[in-house]
C-alpha cells in the first residue's frame, strides 16, 4: 500500500498542517456525552529502534487512555495483535466496535464506559 504514488503523495499532503491541527487539537477539551470509541495498537506490537521511540510509544499509549476523558460515554479496545494497521490487521474488531457504537447511539446505552479492555 505505502508504495503506491497515490498513498505516498495523500500521507504527504498531510505534513504541511500536522503542527496547526496538533495544536487544534491540544486545546480540545470535551465532546460532552456524545460515545467515543478508541481502537489501539496492541502495545507488545510496537517496535523501538531508540530512545526516543520507546519513549514516544509509552506517551502514545498514555495519550490514547487519556483520550477516553473527552466523553463519559467512552471506552478504548487494544487490538491484540495489531500494528498500526489496525483495519488491515484486524477489521473483524474494526467491525464488532463500531457495530458497539452504533447500537450506543441508537439505544443511548454505553457497555462498560471508562474501560480500558484487549480483545
């Protein structure tokens, strides 16, 4: 998939504004009750070359459990042995998780909000 002109050049287009919707998103505070699902990386699946990498997966990792404050209506999965890929490497859960949310915005019932699960 990177090796195609189409992908490289759309993953490129995005660099030039990475700063300003980092900073867009830093004073992001709340999304009141509206449901918030977070699909993780399976963290043992994260390959650090230096210091530097192992130290940007653990405050990723934080900055994925720390995004379930933006709702009460929120929970996160780790996709167990996933990549960054998460679609490719495991849409089975891509599709029960949001099929979750889905009937949670039909029924305004939240399984297990605040949690933190692997699946």
């Amino acid at each position: 998939m990177r090796c195609r002109p189409g992908y490289v050049d759309a993953d490129e287009s995005e660099l030039p504004d990475f700063d300003t919707s980092s900073k867009q998103a830093a004073g992001l505070h709340g999304f009141g009750a509206i449901p918030l699902l977070v699909i993780s990386r399976d963290p043992s699946k994260d390959t650090a070359d230096s210091p530097e990498q192992v130290a940007s997966t653990h405050i990723w990792q934080e900055e994925q459990e720390d995004s379930k404050h933006l709702s009460p209506a929120s929970w996160r999965v780790i996709a167990s042995g996933s990549g960054h890929m998460l679609p490719l490497d495991r849409p089975d859960l891509i599709v029960s998780q949001l099929t979750f949310l889905v009937n949670d915005v039909r029924t305004g019932k939240v399984p297990n909000p605040g949690t933190t699960s692997a699946k």
